[in-house]
C-alpha cells in the first residue's frame, strides 16, 4: 500500500537478506541546478522526508523551494533523482543533494539477491516463494517429465 496506496495482501514487508547485493548501500550526487530543474519550485531550499514506511522507505518527500513546496511520493522521488530505491536520506553539501540509501527496486514481491541469499542457505523454490509471497499456496499446474 505504501507504493501502490492500496493493500495487496500477498505482499508483506519482511526482512531480506540482500546483503551481497551491489545495491546494498548507494549514494548518488545531483547538483542543485539539476535539483532545481528537476523538482520546479525555484532555488530547492531543503529536502526533507515527511515520513516513512516500516521498511524505512520515504513515504513523502518535502521539497521546499523559492516559488513554492511540493510534496512528491518517495517512489516519485525515486523516479525523479534515478534512485536505486526508496530507502534514503538526503543531505545538501557545498553544490550538491546527496542522497544515501539501500536496496534496489519498489520494495514489491521478491528481491532477486535476498532469493539468492536464500537458496545458497538451502531453501527450495516452493520455500523462497513462501517466504516472499505471503498466504499464497505453491502448487504444480501438470505433471509432466522435465517440468
């Protein structure tokens, strides 16, 4: 609900272990002119998360500028700044907003290096999916050689 503003029941945050991940920790740099242009609310004065979902990830980000604020979704602020996800904090320094975080991705279904992670400590397909995927049943369609 916090990406799409409305429940999906299958989709539950839980704990991931993307640690391997080359994601993991990120930073990104983008220089006030470029965050000026980008957000259009004059000279951006601050940058500040409203809020925060229980995976850490910004919910709403403030954008305080010289001819106007705005308030932009954190998946927003993600899309705008090409962040590798939402989970950040951000800091102005000297001509720039850096924006430091973790992860890859909406935060949605299944982590590609947590699934990994999983596998390499022994759960099966079905175990992974469950892990991921709450209340929904693993089941084969056929049965058929090499399926």
């Amino acid at each position: 609900e916090n990406v799409w503003e409305r429940a999906v029941a299958h989709t539950k945050a839980i704990h991931d272990y993307d640690d391997a991940s080359p994601h993991f920790q990120w930073q990104r740099r983008v220089t006030v002119c470029d965050t000026d242009r980008l957000l259009g609310c004059g000279q951006v004065l601050a940058l500040m998360a409203l809020d925060r979902s229980q995976s850490k990830r910004v919910r709403r980000l403030l954008v305080v500028g010289t001819q106007g604020v705005k308030i932009l979704s954190g998946e927003k602020a993600r899309q705008v700044f090409k962040l590798p996800s939402s989970i950040f904090n951000v800091c102005h320094e000297e001509n720039a907003y850096v924006f430091a975080g973790r992860g890859f991705g909406h935060g949605l279904g299944m982590s590609q290096w947590g699934a990994r992670a999983l596998a390499e400590g022994g759960y099966n397909a079905a175990q992974i999916l469950a892990y991921y995927y709450k209340d929904v049943a693993v089941d084969s369609l056929i049965s058929a050689p090499g399926i």
